[in-house]
C-alpha cells in the first residue's frame, strides 16, 4: 500500500516521462516545459515528503523504521534520508534539479538522463520509501543508535548531492554540454567534503579512532570520486577523449548506490539485493557499456595524449598526462574491485569486498604508489614556468630526501610508527617529504597567480591534495592500529596519566532513563532473528528450567516437612561438595572433638578376595584428629542414602591380630558412644572402618594415617531420631546440587521468579500466541509475547576534563545506549569519543562503561548501560514480561556469539543468557564506583591535517566551479 507521500512523485514521474516522449519525437521545447514542470513537482514531492519526519507520522514506512517519539525535532528532518528508500528518493530530487540545469543540453542528454531520474526513484519505492504502515502505530522502532549524531544532516546530503550531480552532470558533458562543468564541479566538492565528513563521523562514533576502514561503502564512496577526479585531468590533454570518458563516473554513481544497498557493506548497509538495488546495477552496467563503445569510438583521442605530450615537452603537460594516468588507472582499479563482487550477488552468489586488515593488503600496493606518482607530477604543473632544468632539480632533492628517510626507516634510524610494521614505517618517511614539497609548490604556484582566481583555485584544491596526503601518512597508522591505545580504568574522583604527558580526571555521572517510547515488537515479531532466537530460550526454559523448579518446588516441600533434611539443607547450601562423583558427594561438616571408645568385636572383610572373619575379643578405639562429615551414595535404581562419618587422620585400635591395608573392620561398641557432627547429635552402636592411608603399628597398636569410619547408629535432628543409612529423596539431593549452580541458586533466592518458573505453563504462556493469531512460521517460531513499547533510551552523563601542560579542556558528554539496537540486531552502545587537540595532535579517547562478566559462559560479558537499563525499565513490568525482555536482550545482544555455538548447544546457551541476564539486570548496582569507566586513549599525530586539507580541496573545486567554466586546453604560461 501506498502512503499519501508517494504519489506526488509519481505526477512528477509522469511529467518527466511526458518529457522524454516529447525528446524522442524531436520536440525539445516541449520536452524542457515537462522537465520544468517535473522538477517544479518533485519539488514539492520532496517537501512533503519530509512533512511526515517532522510530525512523526508512523504510518510512512521510513518514518516507523528510522524514528520514534523521542526523536527530537532537530534530527527529524534528516532522519528522511536516514533510510535505503529516503536516500535514494533524497538522490533523486538532486538528480532532478542537475536535470534541469543541463535541460538545454540537447534531445541526447534528455533521453539518457531522464531514465536515470526515474531509475533512482524506481528504486526508491522499491526500497520502501512510500510505502504504508496500517493500523496508526503509535511510535517508531527508532533510529539507528549511530545516527542519531549532528553528522546525519552533512554527511549524506553532501554525499548524495555530490552523486546526483556528478551522475547527471557527466552525461551532460559527455553529450559536449559544457555549462553542466558548473554543476560537476559543484558535486566534486560536495562529493569531496562529504567523504571527509564521513571519516570524521566515524573517526569521533565508532571509538577505535580508525577514519577509514576499505569498508566497501567507503571503498564505493573513493571509486566515484576517482573516477569523478580523472575528468578534469583529461580535459587539458584531449578534449573529444575527456568527454568520451564522462559515462564511467555515472556508471560508478549507480555502483555504488548498489553496494550500499546490498549485504556488501556490514556498516552503512540497508538491505539485500532487491529489484530497486538490481535496477541501480543495471544501470551501472548499461552506462558502463556506454563508456566501452565511446573509449572505442574514440581510442584515436587517448593514443594522441601521449604524442601530444611529447610535442609539446613542457613540465604542464608531462605533469598532467602523469596525473591523469595514475588516477585512471587507480579508478579503473578500484571500480573493478566493486563491480566483480556486485556482479557476483546479482547472479545470487556470495561475494565480499576487501576491508579492514584484508583491504589495506590488498589496496594499499596499488594505491601507495600511483599517489605517488601523482605527487611528483604535481610540482611538475606548478613549476611549469621554471623550466626543466630547475623542476627536475627540486624533484631530484625531494626525492633523495625521501629515499634518505625511507632508508633510514627501513634500517631502524628513524621510527615514525613503533608499533607499526618496517614497511609502514618505510612508506611514511618516503611519502611525507615528498607531499610537503608537493605542498610547497602548490602554495608557490598560488602567491604567483593571485590574480587569477581560476588558476589558484585549482592550486588550493592541489594543495589540499597534498596537505590530506600529509595527514593520512602521519596518522593513518596511529588511528587504525589499536596498539596504540593504552587501556586503563577511571574511577570517579580519579586522574590518569595519559601518552603524551595528558592526564585525564573523572569527576562525576549520572543515569538518565528516557521518557520517550519506542515499539520493539509490532514488525519484528516471528520475523527478526532476536525474537526467533529469545523464543528458542524460552521454549527451552519451559521445557529445560521449568520443569527443573517445579521438581525443586516439590523436593523443597519434602525437605521442609523433615527437620534432618531442612538442617541438612540449612548446613549445605553454604557448602560446596569436597567430592563428588556420579555415584557419591561427599560434604565437610567441621572437626570432631578426639575419643575413644570400646568395642567388644571385630568383623574383618577382605575387599580384595571377598572372605571375612570375626573377631571376639575386647578392645579399644581412638579417634584422633578428626572431621565431621556426611556423604550420599547413588545406587544404580536411582535410591539415595545418606551416611554420617568420621574422617580420621591417625585411628588407632587395639587389636593384636593381623590388619591390611585391603580389609574393612567393622567395630561393635561396647556400649553406644554420643558425639556431635557439625550440629547434630549422632549415637554410634559401631563404627564401619574404611582405611584411606598407610597402616602402622606401634606397640602393639594398629593405626591408619587416615580412616573414613561410617556410623552404625542413629542421627538427631528436631527432637527426631533418623537411621543413619537410610535413604532419603532424591530431590534432596538434585536440590543440594543446583544450590551449586550460581545461577539455578539466584534464582532459588529469588522467590518470585522461582514461583513464576516452577509452574512451566507460565513461561509456555509467553510462546503461546492468543486465539484467532495467524502465525507467520511452524510451530509459531519467533512469537513472543513481550512488552510492545519500552522506553528508548538511557544515558550515562559524565563531566571529566582533560589537561596537557596547563591547557585543559572540560567536557560534559554522555554515553547513549538505545535500546532497539539490540532487537535490531545492530547494538545499542554508542560510546562516547572526545579527542582534544593539542597542537598538530590529537588525544583520542574513547570512553566505554564498565562490563560484568558471566558466571555461566566464558564468551560473555554485558556491559554496565545494558544492565542499568532493564534494571530500572524491569520496574515497570510484572515477571513475565521481564522474563521475556531479558530473552529478547540476551538474544539481541549476544547475536555475534550465538552464531559461534554449535547447533546443538545453541538451546542451552540461549536459556542460560536469558537467565542470567534477568538475575543480573534485576539486583543490578553500576559498578562504576567500584570498577569505574573502560578508557582507551592515544595521541594520532598530524590528523588535522586530514580535516583541513579535505577543506582546502572543497574550497578549491568550488571556486573553480565558479570561475573555470571552460577547460583549459592551453599552456598555462603567462
């Protein structure tokens, strides 16, 4: 169904179709007023379109995914463009405004560029973008946690606007349009800031202090803007050959909308491929073919640049053709890397992008030394007027200045990175002084030509250029290698030496839960893999856990109504077993005071051989040093008996016969002997005598270094005489047992969750749909009934400051944890990054709560927001609806350990988490006080010039979108 949004876009659809009608027909005016008319519409498309954002109308789909009524009103606006289908409607509108710039272009670009309009918004209702929600929810499932960031607003737009008008502009000179240079230079440097502002958002959210990553949408982002970058180098080289060049950067713009709407990208990813994200490819290909036939039509052009460059021997031209030939084949390069993996899961295969680690390999040989190259051809440009003599002279002494310093790197001289490997090392110390003299004479060529704005338009954009190129040597290694972080703990009230001479103190926090909802059921419920697997736990639970309370409840019941057992109970619980077995536990009841006692006669049995003997004469017994102990023996019908003994070190009896070390001795006592075990009373008739050490005599006297002695009598307790031996329920024992297991145990002490899960129908009731529910899966998979709304967020505020010889900085920050992230699948935690700058340094600091370790699983650990939120939301809710929660959190959160279980463990270990994460959460206190926050920091050298030389470039290619409106096909000399 469609929402009241997308049908103006369709008016403006149509007009533009009505335009292309008109173009084929040869009737361009005709076809310019539609396109007028169209542009004017999807303008208004576009307005009302955001109307629904602002108002929080959940019934538009975008708005229920990427929204919530907390959302504030501030960060509404971008959430329009925050989704798959948003976006590309946003890249659309901007498609249609460069559309009508270039509407004069000629009948060929309308026919081209109109398609490509209604490609990208094709694909933006097959992503969702107007589609409708029924039945008026009443909150969203919120926004991603890390977008909910100012970066949302300049980030994408520039980014998408940069696409739009690259896309468009490129047919548009392609066809010989040279008013759309304007607009091409315009979406370079839009293209240009909004990369930058991409690192930036990532260097300051995601807390490794990495800005660039190969992850493939960032890979996609840097193909267009190689291949956008080869154009302008081209133009002064061969002018027919720049414009037969101009369908590849729109076939990298469609190529990389594709990669970030399929599963190629874990990081900026909306989707899997879908036949809107198919289209876009298609699109990519077909202009990619367009490109093919023109280089072929053409290929006269690209040969005559290298005769063309050596007729006219200038450093301009030699420079250029250098500069051009390392971007090309950079661009070709990187646009193949995109384009096999993305034609490999349109035919529904699977296939990956290098990045991270595996994308610095593989990009890094190629890449390092074509920048390079485009470093030396720099001054070669800027130097023109000099002269070969002097050019080749300077490029001689920046070069053996930089071999001197790679050499020196390469033999351990000179250690820019420690941490790094020698090749890192070797790589900065060659690549720095090189980009500093590219610098030098880009500036040089700027102070000469300050009278020409065209000319040191395009020298500040070369000098940006450098200065990033400078930046990313210095600290490209610091920001992404984590052994630069030196981790430690920060307790309130405590200062922390840092690197660099910093120190950092914490002074105070704060929990803030918010007011505002959020909807964690109504589209994920039976669909999401959270739900599936917290019904898997619970299913589990009511079949596993359950049935096990309702035994304990029954055993507890027996146990209670028997005063040996209740003290037995009583004693235990406290106690862990000293052995245990499948058919005994053996448990400590404290010392024994020493006695001795008569025995009138002895039965002697041989365990080796199986014959015994009586023995009918007096003696005597001494207990020594002795423990108080009862053991429980499993025999093989499932019956239990209990035994109170002795564990003596050092049992003499006086006997004259002869002992081995093989032979049981039970003793008949003279009369019975009265002692205490622990705290109960026990009357011995005889002693059963197992020898457990070595056996001495001594005058006369045998005498074991250690004896287990079993009573022959009776146990008090309660006023209530019991036989020892006899047998006692076996819930006792499973009960004595799971006081062992810390979490059955918590859960025991937890009266009213044991009374909820001793009755299994309970936990079945949370699994059970209600009558009339149609479910979407077998057996209901993936239903559970939890709470639909929660509240959305909860905040840990923080006041710290930093402080550096005598320069501090105080911040008030806060660490956000959402909690949809979780039932997303996506995480909630947003830790907070604050990296002040000292000098050309900077202190990245990443500031993480603390983290509880599970007591059940190894793999596990929750971190303190996850915890002191359902602490304070499991307020809210009855038992039930806790238990559920804590199964939804513990699935959520735990997604990226459960596809390390094995299948057949996956069961236990998601009732286990369920579990322990609602014992946790509901007695939870932070641990901040006591542990304090996780802090990595580290000092990233010459990172501002990353920011500032993207700066430089933007500023540089939008005075040249100003002021170079035709290419330069001339000399530059005066």
């Amino acid at each position: 169904m469609l929402h009241w949004t997308g049908y103006p876009p369709l008016v403006s659809a149509a007009l533009l179709a009505v335009a292309w009608y008109y173009a084929l027909k040869k009737q361009e005016e005709k076809a310019i007023k539609f396109v007028n008319l169209g542009t004017l519409v999807m303008t208004v498309a576009w307005v009302l379109y955001v109307i629904p954002f602002v108002t929080l109308d959940f019934s538009l789909h975008e708005v229920y995914w990427n929204s919530s009524e907390g959302l504030p009103l501030w960060m509404r606006v971008a959430t329009s463009w925050s989704g798959g289908g948003g976006s590309l409607f946003l890249y659309t509108f901007i498609a249609t405004i460069a559309l009508w710039w270039s509407r004069r272009a000629g009948r060929a670009f309308l026919l081209i560029a109109i398609p490509l309009v209604l490609v990208g918004l094709f694909a933006a209702y097959m992503n969702d973008a107007f589609a409708l929600i029924p039945g008026n929810p009443v909150t969203g499932a919120g926004l991603n946690p890390l977008l909910k960031s100012p970066w949302l607003y300049p980030h994408p737009l520039t980014t998408f606007a940069g696409y739009a008008l690259l896309a468009i502009s490129a047919v548009a000179l392609a066809l010989g349009h040279s008013r759309a240079r304007v607009t091409y230079n315009v979406g370079w440097a839009l293209l240009t800031i909004g990369i930058a502002l991409g690192a930036y958002w990532s260097y300051e959210t995601f807390g490794w202090g990495g800005y660039w990553a190969w992850d493939p949408v960032e890979t996609s982002e840097l193909s267009v803007w190689l291949t956008a970058t080869v154009l302008p180098h081209l133009f002064p080289l061969a002018f027919r050959a720049a414009l037969a060049y101009s369908p590849l950067v729109t076939s990298s713009v469609y190529q990389a909308m594709f990669v970030t709407r399929t599963g190629l990208s874990p990081l900026h990813s909306f989707a899997g491929a879908n036949l809107g994200s198919a289209v876009l490819f298609f699109t990519a290909v077909a202009t990619f073919l367009w490109w093919v036939k023109e280089i072929s039509d053409n290929y006269k052009e690209f040969v005559g640049i290298v005769k063309r460059v050596v007729e006219q021997k200038e450093p301009y031209y030699v420079g250029t053709a250098l500069a051009f030939s390392s971007l090309l084949v950079a661009a070709l390069f990187v646009y193949a890397t995109l384009f096999v993996p993305s034609l490999l899961v349109i035919m529904g295969r699977e296939a990956s992008i290098p990045q991270q680690s595996s994308g610095i390999n593989y990009f890094h040989p190629v890449l390092y030394p074509l920048l390079v190259v485009m470093l030396v051809a720099m001054p070669l440009v800027f130097l023109n007027e000099a002269g070969w003599r002097v050019i080749l002279s300077a490029e001689a002494a920046a070069l053996l200045l930089s071999t001197s310093m790679a050499v020196a790197a390469y033999l351990g001289e000179l250690n820019l990175a420690y941490f790094s490997p020698k090749l890192t090392n070797v790589m900065m110390a060659f690549g720095i002084p090189l980009a500093a003299f590219s610098l030098v004479t880009a500036i040089y060529y700027i102070i000469k030509r300050y009278k020409l704005v065209r000319d040191w338009g395009i020298a500040l954009l070369h000098a940006g250029v450098a200065l990033t190129a400078i930046g990313v040597f210095m600290s490209g290694t610091y920001a992404y290698n984590n052994s630069y972080f030196f981790d430690f703990n920060l307790r309130p009230d405590e200062t922390h030496s840092l690197p660099g001479g910093s120190k950092l103190y914490f002074s105070n926090y704060k929990y803030e839960l918010s007011d505002s909802m959020v909807d964690i059921k109504s589209k994920y419920l039976e669909r999401s893999s959270t739900y599936f697997y917290a019904w898997l736990a619970l299913k589990t639970i009511s079949q596993d856990l359950s049935m096990l309370m309702q035994f304990l409840k029954q055993a507890n019941q027996t146990i209670n109504s028997e005063p040996l057992l209740k003290e037995l109970l009583t004693i235990l619980k406290e106690k862990r077993p000293t052995f245990a077995n499948q058919g005994m536990l053996v448990y400590s009841l404290g010392p024994v005071e020493p006695f001795s006692a008569n025995y009138t006669y002895l039965n002697i049995s041989d365990v080796t051989t199986g014959k015994y003997r009586v023995v009918k004469e007096r003696g005597k017994l001494f207990f020594g040093n002795n423990e108080g102990v009862v053991y429980f023996m499993f025999d093989p019908n499932g019956n239990v008996r209990y035994y109170f003994a002795l564990l003596t070190r050092g049992l003499g009896i006086d006997y004259k016969g002869n002992l081995t070390f093989h032979e049981v001795v039970y003793a008949r006592l003279e009369r019975p002997v009265k002692f205490k075990i622990g705290d109960f009373n026990v009357t011995a008739k005889g002693f059963t005598v197992y020898p457990m050490g070595n056996l001495l005599e001594v005058h006369g006297l045998k005498s074991f270094t250690q004896a287990l002695e079993v009573v022959d009598g009776n146990v008090t307790a309660g006023g209530k005489e019991y036989p020892n031996g006899a047998t006692v329920t076996s819930g006792f024992v499973t009960y004595l047992q799971a006081l062992n297991d810390p979490v059955v145990s918590t859960i025991l002490e937890d009266k009213e969750l044991f009374e909820f899960l001793s009755n299994p129908k309970n936990v079945e009731k949370l699994i059970t749909p209600p009558k009339g529910h149609k479910c979407l899966n077998p057996h209901c998979e993936g239903y559970v009934n939890a709470p639909q709304y929660v509240p959305e967020t909860i905040r840990l505020d923080l006041d710290f400051y930093s402080e550096k010889g005598g320069q501090r900085h105080a911040f008030h920050t806060s660490i956000r944890y959402e909690a949809y992230g979780e039932i997303q699948g996506i995480h909630g935690l947003v830790p907070k990054v604050v990296h002040p700058s000292y000098g050309l340094t900077d202190l990245y600091v990443a500031l993480n709560p603390p983290v509880v370790f599970s007591k059940t699983s190894n793999m596990i650990s929750y971190h303190d927001m996850l915890l002191m939120y359902l602490n304070k939301v499991f307020e809210r809710y009855n038992v039930s609806e806790r238990l559920a929660l804590a199964a939804l959190f513990a699935a959520g959160y735990n997604i990226n350990v459960i596809k390390q279980v094995p299948q057949t463990h996956l069961p236990g270990f998601l009732e286990q988490a369920a579990i322990e994460l609602y014992l946790l959460a509901k007695n939870y206190r932070s641990h901040i006080p006591e542990n304090g926050l996780y802090v990595q920091a580290k000092m990233i050298p010459g990172v501002p010039f990353v920011w500032l030389g993207s700066l430089v470039m933007t500023i540089g290619s939008l005075i040249g979108a100003v002021a170079y409106k035709v290419p330069r096909a001339v000399s530059p000399k005066l």
